[in-house]
C-alpha cells in the first residue's frame, strides 16, 4: 500500500514523499514490477514511474543536512516537511525522476522546471 501511495501521489500532485528507509526497503523487496501488477494505466509505465521514484529515494542521504532543508522548505504547512515537488524524464535511456531545482545541493538529479 505505500508503494501505491507514493506512486499516486506522484500521479495527482507531482510531489515524493519521505518515506524512512526500513519502509522504502520493503517496497524494495517486492519490487515495482509486482506492486504495479494491473495498475489502472499501463503496467510497464507505472512500473518505470515507481523505478524512477525509488532510484531517486535511493540517491537521497537522510541526513541532518536534508532534513533540515525539508523543513525550511515548509515554514507555511506542516505537511510539506515529508514531501518534495518531482518530475519524470523519459527518453532513450529510460525513465529518470528528478527534484526541485532548490535541492541541487544534495547532488540528486535535478530540472530546473519545478521551483
């Protein structure tokens, strides 16, 4: 079910949640292929989608640095604190999702595209 939320909540609001590492691991586990299993689009899409979001996840150090910037990223609602704005690029290569510009500093992917 967590790997289902993070996957619509990219859908329907473009954001990535913050999930603790223990929990990403268990999605991990599974693997996208199994959870995205008759999702309601195409399964190979949702599948890359949810790939794309866990590699990013992967990329990210939960460090006192990073949370810390989610906070600062979040003084006007308390929610934001777990969330942070996403895109996907799709060509070639494959599916890559990729961060808000601010956080470039974590040397994640990032597109200048999301604010």
């Amino acid at each position: 079910m967590a790997a289902v939320v993070l996957l619509e909540a990219f859908r329907t609001r473009r954001v990535l949640r913050r999930y603790p590492p223990r929990l990403l691991g268990w999605i991990h586990s599974v693997g996208p292929s199994n959870i995205c299993v008759n999702a309601a689009d195409s399964e190979s899409e949702a599948t890359a989608i949810l790939g794309a979001l866990l590699d990013l996840w992967d990329q990210f150090s939960d460090t006192k640095a990073s949370r810390q910037r989610f906070r600062t990223r979040s003084t006007d609602r308390q929610d934001r604190e777990n969330w942070i704005w996403a895109a996907l690029e799709v060509d070639d290569d494959g599916t890559r999702a990729k961060v808000a510009k601010d956080l470039r500093l974590f040397d994640l992917p990032y597109t200048a595209d999301i604010l």
